[in-house]
C-alpha cells in the first residue's frame, strides 16, 4: 500500500490509481484474514515528534478512498472510519500547557471540547454519506496508572460530548466506536451508559479484565480487544494462540464481544504472530459465534 509521504509525493494520476490498489488490498487482506471490517485510512498523527504513522492519508485522499471502498460493495465487512469528536489526553506537545488549563482556564477546556465535537461531526456525516458505518473516536482518556482527567472534568468535558456524538452517529444510521487504551476502570460505567455502541482496546496491559468490565457493564456495550498487543509484537505464535484461545474460551457467551488486538497493531508484529491470533480464532471462535447465534435464534 502507498501511504503517509510516500503517498503525497505522488502525482494526482498516480495517487488515484494507489487509491484503488491500496482498496484492493485492504479488501485481499480483510478476506485472507477473516477479519469483519475494514478500517479506512486515519489522518495525519505521529508515533514520536516529526515521526509520522504508518497508516495515514491526507484528509480529502481519506474521503476519496472511503468512497471507492464503499462502492466496493463490500457486504461482509463494517467499513469504519476514524473521523475524532472527543476530547481525549492531551499529547507531550502541550500536555503541560493543556494540564495548568484545566485549572486556570477551564473554559479554554470547554471550548475545545465543544471545537473536537463539531469537527469530529463534521466529519462523521461526510463519511457516513459515502457509506461507511462504523464512526470511530480515538480519544485516550487513560494510561496504565488510571483516567487523566478527575471525576469532575470527565463529567463536564467528556461525558455530555460522549451521548451527544453517539445520539448524533445514530440517528444518521452509523455505529459510534470509542477507542481508549489504559485503565478505565473508574469511568467505565459511565462510558457504558453513554449510548455508544463500542468501546475498543479493553487494555490488559493495564489492567483491563475482559471478565471485570463485563461484569460492570453488563450487556450495555460491545467490547472490542483485548489480545495483548505487546504480546503480538513479542511473543512467540504459540503464546499468540495460547493467550488467544483462553480469551475465547471465557467469552463462548459473551455476544457482545469483537475479538481483536488491546490497542493498534505496530507495523514491526510478525505476520507468523499475527496470523496465529487468527488461526486460534478459526479454532475457537467459530464455536462462539454459533453459541450466540442458536442463542438469537431461540430469541
């Protein structure tokens, strides 16, 4: 796939064609896989300062290539779109300034919140227009120790954003997916009854027990994860598919559960590791998703 810099170095005849070659890929791969959507391109962030990400796209080749996905008339995948409308953890580029606002300026806050929101539904509609339905929010609230913000500041500067992007992702016929990696467990009964239809990561690094959340929350919302994503890139495909097929074997009878990575998947993971999650999947998985579905059936 062409990418990032390597994409924007690209004549306009040339990106259109990468454009439909990196569809075509993404769709080979998402068969090859199993896997049940397919994300589109996200736009510019960085990994570390002045280093960009992998897989990103400028903003108007993103829409160009939702489009041409979408008339793909990929019916077996969720095609998603991270497209941002919460407030998240501040980055290390201005995490001390953004620290002494909460405090000092907390309407600064409040206007940031409410500019990500807008623009993030902004964004939402023109995706969900071209077809995609699955609207994603990548927005950190946490890291390993616990949530950023205090109880206080999440209820004013997260929470009546969370149900208003959710409402709105709803009724213009989408799913709304929040991603947070970190511990949650403080807020993750308000997440829940938020509205939105996912959360995604559910971090066992820390501390994020699939079984714990579940027994929080209830059937409330699906969760997505949480195959330890440091194990990917470290460990040995047998640990992959040992680890993988625990986590299986717990939630048969979770129908609200979407097997997947604890956080992004580093480009360095080995497809032999990657692919072993998988495997464990079609062993293991499978028996799941019958469960569930006599379950509805009897429903």
């Amino acid at each position: 796939m062409l990418l990032g810099n390597e994409f924007v170095a690209l004549t306009p005849a040339e990106q259109e064609y990468a454009l439909h070659n990196n569809a075509e890929i993404m769709t080979s791969v998402a068969i090859d896989m199993n896997f049940s959507a397919i994300t589109v391109p996200g736009n510019y962030w960085e990994v570390a300062p002045g280093v960009p990400s992998y897989y990103w796209l400028p903003e108007d080749a993103r829409i160009r290539q939702a489009k041409i996905l979408a008339g793909m008339a990929l019916d077996d995948f969720l095609l998603i779109a991270n497209t941002g409308g919460i407030l998240g953890m501040p980055g290390a580029d201005d995490y001390l300034s953004f620290s002494y606002k909460l405090f000092d300026a907390p309407e600064e806050i409040d206007k940031l919140a409410a500019g990500i929101f807008n623009t993030g539904m902004e964004r939402a509609k023109c995706f969900l227009e071209l077809g995609v339905k699955g609207i994603c929010s990548p927005s950190d609230f946490a890291d390993n120790s616990g949530v950023f913000f205090s109880p206080a500041q999440f209820q004013r500067y997260i929470l009546p954003y969370l149900k208003k992007w959710s409402d709105e992702v709803r009724r213009l016929g989408g799913y709304s997916i929040l991603h947070s990696d970190g511990n949650l467990d403080s807020c993750i009964k308000d997440i829940a009854g938020s509205g939105i239809d996912a959360l995604q990561a559910i971090d066992p690094v820390a501390g994020m027990d699939m079984n714990h959340v579940r027994a929080q929350i209830g059937d409330r919302l699906c969760l997505c994860g949480n195959v330890d994503c440091g194990l990917l890139l470290t460990g040995t495909p047998e640990e992959v598919y040992s680890k993988t097929r625990e986590l299986l074997e717990e939630r048969i009878d979770d129908a609200r559960f979407v097997l997947g990575a604890s956080n992004a998947v580093q480009p360095e993971v080995r497809e032999v590791n990657y692919r072993a999650m998988i495997e464990a999947w079609k062993n293991y998985g499978t028996k799941c998703y019958k469960t569930n579905s006599n379950k509805n059936e009897i429903k």
